[in-house]
C-alpha cells in the first residue's frame, strides 16, 4: 500500500503516522491544553472527501471539540478496508492513555457514516459516541445511488467530462425580475468556465437540494432581503466548483466503490456497536431515503436514537436548521465529561455494556428519550409515588430519606449547587476498594436494625460466659440495636459514601422496576445496578466477560478452609437470593473470582469470538444494560458491592415474579441470609424497597403451573423451559423454590396507583461478615420491613383520595385549564 507520512498535532505530534496515499488528518483545534480539556472529535467527510457541506461549521466545531478532520484526495485509491485500518490505527495511537472521563466523539457525514461505524467497531474501547448524518448505510444497487453508480460505469469517461457551452458575459451582474411585490433577483459571479456535467449531477443530490434552495431564495426576497437570496445561490454554485476539483469521474467511481466494500462489512455489525449514537436525517435526502434509514438504524443499532429534520435534505449541515451544536446541545448529546458509576480503572473497556463493571451514567436527556418509549405512558397511567424512611424512623413523601449521590458533571435535581471536587470523589473511591479487599476480622457482637415491624428476637454472637438464658440474649439484642442504629446515623451523615444494596419484593412481571430506576437516578444520583435473569438478555455474553471494569478484590477471604465451605454449604438447606443472587457461600463465589481472573485471557478469547455471532439484544434487554443492569452470576454482585456501587436486588427471583393466583404481594425470599453476608463484607448499607400496585394493574389469565399442566403444553416447550438460564445456581437450586422460567400470561386491568417505600437504612459492617446470627438478624430485619412495608401501603393507599384511575386521570389531565399536574396522595 502506498503511503504518505503526516504528522498530526496532539499528543505525540512528533510521531509520524502512516496514512493511505492521498488520506490526510488535520487537526483543527491546535494542540494547546485548552483543546486537550475538550471532547475528542474526529470527522469524516462525505464522499467528495472535504466536508464541503459543513465545512462553514467546523471553525464553530473546533471551539466545542478538540477536532480532527480525515480527507481524501481525488487521486486517492486505497481500499476502504485499508482506510479503515490506518484510521483505526491513527485514532487508537492519538488517544492512548486517554482519560476515561474525557468524551470521544466521531461525526460522519453520509459516505464518512459508513467508515465511522466501522471506526468505531473497530476502536470501541475508546470511542464512545457517534453522530451520523445522514448515512450512506442504506447504499444498494436499488437506491437512486446505486443506479446512478450502475449508469455512471456504462457511460464514456468522455461524457462525464463534457462541460456546456460558456454563459453568455451578459448575465454576469444582471438582476433578474422579481414578481408582484417582490425585489427582483441579484445574480451572483457565474463561473467563466462551467463546470463538467458530473459536477452539475451530483450538485443537487450531494449539496444544498432544490427544494432547500428555493426555499433560501423565495425567503430572501419574501422579507425584501435579495442579497441573501443572491447569497444562496452564490452558495450553490460554489459547491458545484468544488464538486469539480474535489470529485473528479475517477474518484467518484472509485469512492462508490469504497462505499459498496465498507456497507458490505458494516452492516451485519450494526446490530453489535455499542456506543451511543445519534443519527440525522433530512427528510427530503432523496439520495439515500435518510428519513427511512433512520428509523432502521434506530431499531438496529443497540443505542441508537434519530433526530429528522423534515424540510432538510442530504447537504443537512448545509441548510437552515442544521447547526450541529445546538443540535447537540437540545437532545443531551455534547457533554464535556463522562460520569460514571464507580471508579474506572486504567485501560478499561467503557463500552462494554451488561458487565460488572462501571457504566457510564445516562444523562437527564437520554433517560427523557427511554422514558418516552416506557415509563412516561407508565407514569401517566399510574402516577407512582415514592416515599422514603429518615434515619429518625419518619416516613416522608419523596426520596429525601435515601443518599445523595452527585457526582462531577451530574445533574441531579436533589442535589445543592455545590458538588464534590474530582478528587475528592476518586479518593474516596479508592480508600473505599482498598478497603473492600481487606480480610474481615470476626465480631464479637451481632447485628440488629431497629425502626421497622417484624424484626427478629435477638441472637447471641459470642454470648458472654458470666451471663446466661434470656438475660444474655436480651443484653446480646440491645447491644447490636445500639450498634447498628449508631451506624445507621453514621452512614446517613456520610450521605454518597459506601456501596448500597436495594432489597425489595419482586412485583408480577417487575415492569415497576423502571420507574422507581429512573426516579432515584434523576432525583438522588444513583444508578441502582439491577440484577437480572439471564432469560432478559438476548445476547450471548455474560456479565462477566467485561472483567476490565470490575473493581475489588476476588481473592478468598483469609481464614476460610475448605471444611468451613463444606459446613456453611450443607448447614442450611435454604436457598439464597434472587433473581439476582447467587446460592452459593461468599467463599465460594471469591474463589470464583480468583479463578476469573486467571482463566481471563484464554476465557476472554472464547467469548469474542462468540460475542461478535451474538444477536443485538431486545429493546428490554438493552435499556436495562443501558441502564447498568448485569446478568446474575455468582460473581456480579460480589463485583458490583466492591467497587462501591448501588446494587438492586430481588430475593424472591422468578418464583416471586412469577406468582400464582392469590399471591398477591407474598413473599418468597430463601431462608439463607447470604446477600446480607456479602453486604456486611462490603460494609454495604442495606435499603429495604416495598412497592404495591403494579399486581392489582393486571390480570393474571394463566399462571405458570396452569400453562404447565395445559394439554397445549409440548414436550418441546418443556424442554424449552428446562433448558432456559437459571438465577439460582449451586445450593439455591433447592426443591422448595421453583426457578423454572415459565412466563405467566396476564392482560392489562384498570391501572392502579403504584406506591413505592424506601425503609430506613439498615447499615452492616465487616466486623458482621463471620457472624451468621447477626446477618440472620439483619436479614429478619429487612424482610421485615419490606413485609411490614406493603401492609402499611395496602393499608394507607386506602385514604388516597385520587387511588381511582378515572378520577385520577381527570384531575392530571386537567382540561382544558392548562398542563398535566400530578394527583397528591395520602400524608405519611
């Protein structure tokens, strides 16, 4: 392949990169420190290979971006796959050791969208958003390009060539009429040669449209302005000389070719790229049908959202409406700073969504855009309500009872003015993991949360020889109530610090789930990390494949043996957590974790090899690792508790999501107390969740043991639901709790009011960790809250004055007097 050396400014800009002969990268922004603080852009142009259209905006670009654009010469001949791989190679050398934090964006603009998604496959450890305007993806033999390349290959070079006759010299500075009542029409300097008839084609499909043109001129001298209309057309014209000079007959055919080779190798991936991705479209972009394509890469790409601009058409940037940072700056999408959920470690893959790792934390604007396809038609049939605990025992509307989390660069709307300094947060991040790896020293004393019903009596931990019977327990129960209450307010005080650890009822089907995700991410800044059953992904890879992000230690705990695993697995024959939980012992899933790591690469190769065969998730499936859901593993919640994260869990699994008739709000949570275990490791503060609602929502038509002993059930759909991924893995696979994933079938009732309450913190320490009696203490404890939780709900939700649906609705709709109000409730 034939080269040319170019230096790029940046980092490293004595280091020469190779680049395709004819290719070059120019560096906008300068090489300051100023733009090294900016996102990171690098633009690819459309198929005339400068960025003709939007060439007017990149001096605005290179203000809000450290900005780098890729063009082509017409005497360039590389392969798209050979562009492709010197790109990629260029933009993984000019951002090594980038920061995390940093955003680093690529723009294509209609051919460049084609090379910027197979950049940013290519390259999708560092590359973490794209914006596409309207992309050549939907290239075929059948689109007006397409034919247009077919006829192009059968004329003579000759015809491609031929220019018309010279203008007469008359019309240069002549006014043409105007109509009744408009100014007549200045025309702007006409060329002396006219350009060939290529240029003349492809100047209304690749720049401004005629329809937009006539638009620009009517406009001009409707408002008695001419010499804006002679502006735009001077505008036009300009692109077609540049057409000339830039995009020649050769380079044409030789690019649409390039185009064909890397629609070809981009698309089948489409459904796998996993950045976020902003796609523009004109509506009237009659050379690729961007309008339609639009609305198939937002289905296909696994986070991808359109943004169509009606009256624009190919040349968008080129045209009223299509100022770029306005644009991103209206949907969310320009940000100078990632934020994410925990500490990242150096070199990380950040894009690796559904991992046990950090995520970075979707912004107001991109929660705004799932709840338009989900929760907001839930809120506007249900209108939840949310109620939280005090460290007092005092039940408030709102969340003001859970921990503030705003981090640097987050918008929370509970949050003061002031934020947290950087360092700060990341110092505290690290003293928090270096704690989480220390070996936990036993107690002598156990554990007990007041401040909610149904708790349990006090245990003894090592009950003190000189005191005997009631008298030790009692002393041993007031002890641990003081401990833990002393605790409760420090974690309070501490407000964002220390892992957390969400433990609620698992209402039908759990669609409450979203709602009550997005309400404390918007109002406290926390990302409850929800752990799901693997039957939610359609994707083939684990949660464990992103081993990069995790944090925390895997090693076993120190004093562990193996006849103490032996003991705790065959002391208790109850199953542990979840949907979410694993079954096995703490020792056994940081064993695991050790063994993770030194299996990882071999493991590691497996799974990509697989995982780039895997099918793009579902819409459910998607949003939720979007939203830093992982696959239950025995690993994940280990993982996600060290790294000092907000952890969702659902003791009750399917057999709580899928009940029977007449379990309406029942509980069927494992006896072992081993989430409460791994908490206390963690020194996790546990938050007990009830919510009621959702079940009295829908109609449950056949649960899953009618569709079990239904004559309609196959052996092959038995077989089916054999075969479906587990939650419960190890000793939770226990007769008494049924894990087999049979879907029950419901249809929608009147929708009822959803209540949620978040119950007082119940905080653990590691001194717990070895002390089964005082984590079967604290386990009795958070059941009992979230049990004593739903009663209080069912009991109070009684006096709501607008619990109704249809008066309720009445009163949020408010018509005709003005915008939707939310209906108030009952008073605590």
């Amino acid at each position: 392949m034939n080269s040319a050396e170019h230096k790029s400014a940046g980092a490293g800009a004595d280091t020469p990169s190779m680049l395709p002969s004819g290719v070059s990268i120019t560096a906008l922004s300068g090489a300051d420190a100023n733009a090294q603080a900016l996102p990171f852009l690098l633009y690819c142009p459309d198929i005339d290979g400068k960025g003709l259209t939007s060439s007017q905006q990149h001096p605005a670009w290179a203000q809000a971006f450290d900005m780098h654009a890729l063009a082509l010469d017409p005497d360039c001949r590389a392969s798209f796959h050979e562009l492709a791989e010197a790109a990629g190679s260029w933009l993984r050398r000019q951002l090594a050791g980038v920061p995390p934090e940093r955003p680093v964006y690529l723009l294509g603009e209609g051919w460049g969208a084609v090379l910027a998604l197979q950049l940013a496959w290519d390259c999708r450890k560092v590359v973490n958003r794209l914006i596409l305007v309207n992309p050549a993806t939907s290239f075929a033999p059948d689109t007006p390009l397409g034919r247009l390349a077919e006829l192009l290959e059968r004329l003579p070079p000759q015809l491609l060539a031929l220019r018309p006759p010279p203008l007469p010299a008359q019309l240069q500075g002549l006014t043409l009429p105007g109509l009744p009542g408009l100014p007549g029409l200045p025309l702007p300097p006409l060329p002396a040669v006219p350009p060939p008839s290529l240029s003349l084609a492809l100047a209304p499909m690749l720049g401004t449209s005629p329809q937009a043109l006539a638009r620009q001129v009517l406009g001009g001298l409707s408002s008695q302005q001419p010499q804006e209309a002679a502006q735009a057309l001077g505008r036009a014209l300009g692109q077609v000389e540049a057409l000339t000079s830039s995009l020649p007959p050769a380079a044409f055919q030789h690019r649409l070719k390039m185009l064909e080779q890397g629609v070809k190798q981009v698309v089948p991936r489409l459904g796998r790229i996993p950045q976020r991705c902003l796609v523009l479209a004109g509506g009237e972009d009659v050379l690729l049908g961007s309008a339609e394509e639009a609305e198939r890469l937002e289905e296909k790409l696994q986070r991808g959202f359109k943004k169509v601009l009606p009256e624009a058409g190919h040349a968008l940037l080129n045209e009223p409406g299509g100022q770029l940072l306005p644009l991103l700056r209206e949907l969310g999408f320009y940000t100078t700073r990632r934020v994410f959920s925990s500490r990242v470690k150096p070199g990380a893959d950040m894009n690796a969504f559904g991992g046990a790792g950090p995520v970075e934390i979707p912004n107001p604007q991109e929660v705004a855009r799932y709840a338009s396809s989900w929760t907001a038609r839930i809120r506007q049939l249900d209108s939840p309500v949310f109620m939280s605990t005090l460290p007092d025992g005092r039940r408030v509307l709102g969340l003001e009872g859970l921990p503030l989390r705003a981090r640097p660069g987050q918008v929370v709307e509970d949050a003061p003015a002031a934020a947290h300094a950087p360092e700060q947060e990341h110092a505290h991040a690290q003293a928090h993991a270096d704690q989480s790896t220390a070996a936990a020293a036993p107690s002598s004393s156990s554990g007990h949360a007041s401040g909610g019903s149904g708790a349990a009596g006090g245990h003894e931990a090592h009950g003190g020889s000189n005191a005997s019977g009631a008298d030790a327990a009692a002393a041993a129960a007031a002890a641990a109530t003081r401990r833990l209450e002393s605790l409760a307010a420090e974690a309070a005080a501490a407000g964002h610090e220390g892992p957390l650890l969400f433990v609620g009822n698992h209402q039908l089907y759990a669609f409450d789930m979203s709602v009550m995700v997005e309400e404390v991410l918007l109002k406290r800044g926390i990302l409850m990390r929800g752990l799901a059953h693997p039957g939610l992904f359609a994707s083939g890879r684990g949660d464990d494949s992103n081993d990069d992000g995790g944090s925390g230690s895997s090693s076993e705990p120190a004093g562990s043996d193996g006849k103490q695993q032996q003991q705790q697995q065959h002391s208790n024959g109850g199953s542990s957590s979840s949907v979410s939980a694993s079954g096995r012992t703490i020792q056994e899933e940081s064993k695991d974790g050790a063994k993770e790591g030194e299996g990882k690469d071999q493991k590691g190769k497996e799974k990509k090899g697989s995982g780039d065969e895997a099918l793009p998730p579902a819409f459910m499936g998607n949003m939720f690792q979007t939203f830093g859901a992982v696959r239950v593993t025995p690993t994940a919640m280990f993982k996600l508790l060290a790294a000092g994260e907000a952890v969702l869990l659902y003791p009750g699994g399917v057999r709580e999501g899928f009940k029977r008739r007449n379990e309406k709000y029942e509980l069927f949570w494992p006896q072992r107390s081993e989430f409460v275990r791994m908490a206390a490791r963690f020194g996790a503060t546990i938050i007990p969740v009830s919510a009621v609602g959702l079940e009295d929502s829908l109609a449950l038509v056949l649960d899953s043991d009618d569709i079990r002993n239904s004559p309609l059930w196959s052996e092959r759909a038995r077989e089916q639901a054999a075969a479906a991924p587990r939650a419960r893995v190890g000793v939770a696979a226990e007769a008494g709790l049924d894990e087999t994933f049979i879907p029950p079938l419901i249809a929608p009732a009147v929708p009822s009011r959803w209540y949620f309450l978040f119950g007082r913190p119940v905080a653990t320490t590691p001194d717990m960790y070895r002390d089964r009696a005082a984590c079967d203490q604290v386990y009795a404890e958070v059941k009992g809250q979230v049990e004593e939780g739903i009663d209080y709900l069912l009991r109070k939700r009684q006096t709501d004055p607008y619990r109704d649906f249809l008066g309720r609705m009445l009163y949020e709709q408010n018509p005709p007097f003005g915008p939707r109000r939310v209906a108030p409730t009952f008073e605590p």
